[in-house]
C-alpha cells in the first residue's frame, strides 16, 4: 500500500482513514473482512470486547450492523454474527446480497440509513450428504420432515451446490 496510491471518492460521504499493521494509511469507502469465524470473532473482540458475546459471536442488530451507535456502519454477516438466522453457507449469501441492495441503494441516494431488517427464516432446510448416493434431509415442510438418500442426494450430493456457487458469481463449474 505505501508504493501504491489509493483513490476514493467522498461524494457518498463514507470515506474512512484505513491504517495498516505497515503503519500504510488509505482512505476507503468500504472494507470486506473475510477471514473466518474465529480469526474475525477475535479482531472485533481486540477491537471493542463488548461487541462479542460470551459464544463468540460478534453483537448485530436486525439489519446485520454491529450493535450501537459509534460502529454502526459496520456489518457482520453468516455464522460470525448472532442474527438468529440458521449458520450456513448460503444464509450468509443470502446476508450478503441483503446489505449489497441497501448498500447500493444509499450510495444512489434512493434511501438514507438502513431500514429493513434481514428476513430470518423461522425453519430452514438442512441437507447432510454422505458419500455420492446417501444422507439424509430435513425439510421446512410438514412441521420438518426428515427424508434419506434419494432426496439428499437429488438435492445435494451431485455436486455438493458447487454449481448453485458458481452460477452465483457468473461461472460455471471447470471439469
């Protein structure tokens, strides 16, 4: 970062002053910490320790921004944070493309703040593989309906939702 200038635009009027741990200071506008569970967990906790929980987790409101008013431009989302919702995969790149509307929508002007609170599923599906042709499926359906292999595997198990990720980002899956 030192060698190389960094660029923002103040016209949204979200610049913050960035340091690095090589003292190189930037000015951004957004900042995407992916890093994992514990790794994130233990910065925000080095940060501020009452934005954890006692589990770990690092504090949110309904719409995914860290608790109280001095952090509140920042975000937690998937299995680090404790929004109620279900801790998998694709909860969190349902969380992601929730605060990308709004945060698309703020840098265009066409709202202010962020009203809407993140959809919590009140049951959700969950599908363990095991192996190419077994495992079993609990279903949202029918007060959780629990199904085997050939459920799983029509829903799963062919490729793992490897697909459902690259189609996700415009890809396909190489061979």
């Amino acid at each position: 970062m030192k060698n190389k200038p960094v660029h923002a635009s103040s016209d949204a009027g979200l610049i913050y002053k960035m340091r690095s741990y090589h003292d190189a200071e930037a000015a951004i506008f957004c900042c995407l910490l992916c890093g994992g569970f514990h790794p994130v967990a233990e910065l925000i906790h080095d940060m501020d320790p009452n934005m954890v929980t006692e589990r770990g987790f690092v504090k949110v409101n309904a719409q995914l921004q860290f608790e109280g008013a001095r952090y509140g431009k920042m975000f937690a989302l998937g299995d680090v944070c404790n929004n109620p919702s279900p801790e998998m995969a694709f909860t969190a790149g349902d969380q992601g493309k929730f605060l990308a509307r709004d945060l698309t929508a703020i840098i265009r002007k066409k709202q202010s703040g962020f009203p809407n609170p993140f959809p919590v599923a009140p049951i959700d599906a969950m599908v363990l593989p095991l192996g190419l042709y077994g495992g079993v499926s609990q279903l949202p359906m029918f007060e959780g309906i629990v199904l085997g292999d050939w459920v799983t595997r029509t829903i799963k198990s062919k490729d793992f939702f490897a697909s459902h990720t690259w189609a996700s980002v415009g890809a396909t899956v190489p061979n």
